[in-house]
C-alpha cells in the first residue's frame, strides 16, 4: 500500500493527476471540490471520495469506512 499526496495549484491540474494514478487507487479530496462546475461533477462520476476537513469527525469516518472498504475488497 501507498499514499499519494497531490498539491493542485489550479482546477485543471486535476485531469493531469487523473492520468498518472495507478489503477484500483482510491482518490480522497476536499468535500469543496464538489462545486467546481464540471470538474466537480467530474470527480464526483470518477468516485472521489470526498471529506469535509472542517468536521474532523466525519471526516476521520468517512475515511475509517473507506478504509474497511478497501481491505474489503483488496484495493489500494
């Protein structure tokens, strides 16, 4: 297993990380991507899974199940 950290400094960049993640990697963003327009639709269709980092709770859950999830199914 592996973690990726991607430091986007324009929404555009994000196509161009979509094209060097490796396969059966699960993508974590920030719930704010979501209203990007297209892009966050994008993300949204590409199975991002998004956290709201001002509710550290719910984000430490949604990434708690995330994880289960994919040892569950043998992801990275």
């Amino acid at each position: 297993p592996f973690v990726i950290v991607c430091n986007h400094q324009a929404s555009l960049d994000l196509m161009g990380m979509v094209e060097v993640i490796p396969e059966r990697c699960v993508p974590i963003a920030k719930r704010e991507l979501l209203y990007l327009g297209t892009v966050g639709w994008a993300c949204w269709l590409s199975g991002i899974i998004f956290i709201q980092r001002q509710r550290r709770d719910a984000a430490i859950e949604v990434i708690s199940r995330t994880a289960s999830a994919m040892r569950r199914d043998n992801v990275r």
